[in-house]
C-alpha cells in the first residue's frame, strides 16, 4: 500500500474514534472516555498529516505545537469553571481564525484554479472563520464583562447586516470565480469580520448559551470547509461532526427557552425596558428578608429538599459549599436532589460541570421534564443564585418576554429559599414575582457564605 493510503487509514481510525468519543460525550459516566478517545483520534489524525509529503518546516510547526501546548495546559490548569464559557468563546474564535488563516495561505499560492471545489472552499472558509473569529471575541468580552452584556442595538440595525451580508456574499461569488482578485478577497474578510460584530452586539447575555453553541458549530463549519481547500479527509470529519453536533445543541437551547434561532438572533431579547420608568410604574410588592438560621430552621424540619443552582452559585463558587450542604441533609434523612435546566448559566451544561467538580453524584442531577413533577411534593426548594428559569410569569404572563419558555416549577414546593445578592433582575431584565410570594424566604447574600452558613447553624439544631 502507498504511504496516502496509510494516512487514509488513519483518518478513518481518528473518524472512528471521534464518533465513539462523541457518543461518550452524552452520558456523565461515560464523558471522561469520550473526551479521552477524541483526543487520542485527534492525536493520530495529527501524526497522519505531518507524514504526508506536502509538510516541510517541521522545526517551525514543532515551535507551533510547543507554543499551543503550553498555552492549552496554562488554559486547562488556570482557568476557574466558572470562567469556562469564555474559554470556549475564545477556543470557539481560535478555530475560526486558524480556518481564516489556512484559507488564506491556500489563496495566496496563486494555483487555485477558478469556480473549483478548493475555489468555493476557500471563500467558504474565510467567510465562516472570520465571523467566527470576531463573533467570538464579542462573545467571550460580554461573558468576561469587559462589555455590557445587554443588547447593543440602533436604527436600522438589521437593514445593515442585510447589506452587509449580500454585499459579502457578491465578493465571495467574485472571488470564487476569479481568485486571484485579491482586492476583492481583501474586501470578503473585512466585511466578514465586521459582521462577526454586528451580529453578535445585539444579543443579550442571556442567549449566551445558545451563542456559543451557535460559534462553535460555525467553528466545524469553518474547519470542514478548509478540509476541502487541502484535500484533508480528517479535517473534513472532525469539522463536520463539530458544525453538526453543535447545531443539534443550539437547537435543543432554542427548544429549552421556547424560542426560535431568528428570535435569539435578532430579537435583541433582554434589552432594557424604559416603559415601566416613562409610566412612572414603581415596584410596590415587597420581599421578605431572612437569614441563614431561619433556613436552618426550615431545613430541619424537612423531608425531602431540591436544590436550583444558577449562574449565582457560580459566580460565588459555591457549588463545594453546596455539596457539603447536601451530605449534610442526606445525613438527616433529608431527600435531596439538584433540579438543572438546560439554560441555567452561560453555557451548556454549565451547572452540570460545576457540581460536578464539587463530587456531587449524577444520579442526583436531574432535568427540568424529569423533576418539575417532584416539585408539589418537596418541602424545600433552594435556589441559587437563578432567576429567569425560575420565574412563575413564564407560565402565566402573556405580556411577559419570557412568556411560553419552560421553567423550573420551584413556585409549587412547600417552602422556597432563594439565596441573592439583590433583588436585580437576571438577564432577562424583569423583576421575578416568586420572590414575593408568601411560601418564599429571601436570604440575601454571598451564595457561598450564606450555604456556609446554613450548614454552621443546622449544627446547633
């Protein structure tokens, strides 16, 4: 056999491996596999591609894997869980750049012959990597909160992406056409990479789940397209799998809020409401404020206990404070389990990642459909930090913006505690009226030293 069919042999088995470990990727149990059999697909389809003939300056791409290497273990070592959706945001926008770069490179060579498939994919490539790039870069700033995280919108917003996108779109007929117009190829990434932006300023922090998802997903997109522009069957795999894996889990983000793609989009949903100020309308209901030792009390006599975390348990790195509570309530008697929502956080499995660093079974771990049943029948629900999955409006208020979006029903529990640190409003930015209702207790502060503090005062009891 020749030395392509080899390496077509390996792709095949880096395919393989990919699929399994994809597969893997859906069970709690089995993700440490699944990532452990990508990475090691990953690794062979690495070791395939520096075989081939066509590469030549293996001391630079040995500095390049030296440099990447350090980067991804500072990344992986350094980084807290709770600032991992702008990792991904940001490793998200480094496969779109590194898919803009190889298009480009391609496109330089001036042996691409018009109207081909590497012509076509080329333009494809830059196109979908540069507004990944920029895209991401948007995102990973409004998650760090280096930007505000709500809406960025103005008059005709919309009419201008529309311009912009056909403009973009003339270019890339041009350039695949005649790719040696490298004014015009000039022109596509520029446009591309403004788009990036304006398409992502008008979405507000709430939908970053679904963004992310949506970034990665053009991420695969971008890298199956440069498969095509070097003739890579492994690149094309890998980049297909990640662009369809990551369109399903936008899909199921858009379902877990009741919204459509275009809605998330260009809905500019969470932007600030100036109504209720232009009318004079004043908050008039009033929440009842408690302490951690009144949550003891109410634990102490409980049977059975669900736990709500959100993006605040992350913020104040609770979820091993909330561990300790659990063991604590388990050793009463107390029946305890975590409800999750698909959006809760910032990102996909958000809360499902934090508890998991925590040692917190995943047997204890239960989704929305599974648990909202349960709910009537609990003595206790604690909420962490979470806001708009939680809020009751969502199934009774027609004039609400998240009216029709699927919550969890921690209304319908005997007693509700809800740990904040004010009464702001989540990324939605409206008010949540489970915090006024009489079975509610208000207990303001640090997520993790109020649960610190719960467990302290149930000591004494």
């Amino acid at each position: 056999m020749t030395e392509l069919t080899y390496i077509q042999f390996a792709y095949l088995a880096a395919a393989t491996l990919f699929i399994i470990g994809l597969k893997a990727l859906g069970s709690p149990r089995t993700a440490p596999r699944g990532n452990l059999m990508a990475s090691i697909g990953m690794g062979i389809a690495i070791v395939a591609t520096l075989v081939m003939r066509d590469v030549v300056n293996y001391p630079m791409i040995l500095g390049g894997v030296v440099v990447g290497s350090i980067i991804g273990m500072l990344l992986a070592t350094r980084i807290q869980m709770t600032a991992m959706p702008q990792m991904v945001a940001l490793l998200n926008g480094f496969g779109g750049g590194a898919s803009l770069l190889v298009a480009s490179a391609e496109l330089l060579k001036g042996t691409v012959a018009p109207l081909s498939v590497p012509s076509i994919a080329i333009v494809v490539g830059a196109l979908i990597g540069a507004v990944t790039f920029t895209g991401s870069i948007i995102a990973f700033l409004k998650l760090q909160e280096l930007m505000r995280g709500q809406p960025i919108v103005y008059p005709g917003q919309q009419f201008v992406n529309g311009l912009l996108g056909l403009g973009v779109l003339g270019l890339c007929g041009l350039v695949a056409m005649q790719p040696d117009q490298l004014p015009a190829y000039a022109a596509v990434l520029g446009i591309a990479l403004v788009l990036g932006v304006t398409l992502v300023i008008p979405i507000g922090g709430a939908d970053m789940p679904v963004v992310i998802s949506l970034l990665n997903s053009y991420s695969g997109l971008a890298a199956c397209a440069t498969g095509f522009v070097l003739g890579n069957s492994g690149l094309v795999i890998s980049g297909s799998l990640v662009g369809a894996s990551g369109i399903i889990l936008t899909k199921i983000m858009c379902d877990a809020m009741n919204r459509s793609l275009t809605n998330v989009l260009f809905g500019a949903f969470g932007a600030v409401d100036t109504s209720a100020a232009a009318t004079g309308a004043v908050e008039t209901r009033t929440a009842k404020a408690y302490t951690a030792d009144d949550a003891a009390i109410v634990f102490n006599s409980a049977r059975s206990a669900i736990i709500v975390p959100g993006y605040g348990m992350a913020v104040a790195q609770a979820q091993h404070a909330v561990r300790e509570l659990m063991d604590d309530l388990e050793g009463r008697g107390v029946k305890t389990r975590f409800a999750i929502h698909p959006v809760a956080g910032r990102m996909p499995g958000h809360m499902n990642v934090l508890l998991a660093e925590a040692n917190v079974p995943y047997d204890k771990l239960v989704e929305m459909d599974d648990i909202n049943p349960e709910f009537p029948e609990c003595d206790v629900a604690l909420v962490l930090g979470a806001n708009d999955v939680v809020n009751p409006d969502a199934r009774t208020a027609e004039d609400s913006p998240i009216y029709g979006m699927p919550i969890l029903n921690v209304d319908q529990a005997g007693q509700v505690l809800v740990i904040k640190r004010s009464m702001n409003p989540g990324f939605a930015g409206i008010q949540n009226p489970l915090f006024f209702l009489d079975n509610t207790m208000m207990v303001f502060g640090d997520a993790k030293e109020t649960v610190l503090g719960i467990v302290e005062a149930m000591k004494d009891l």
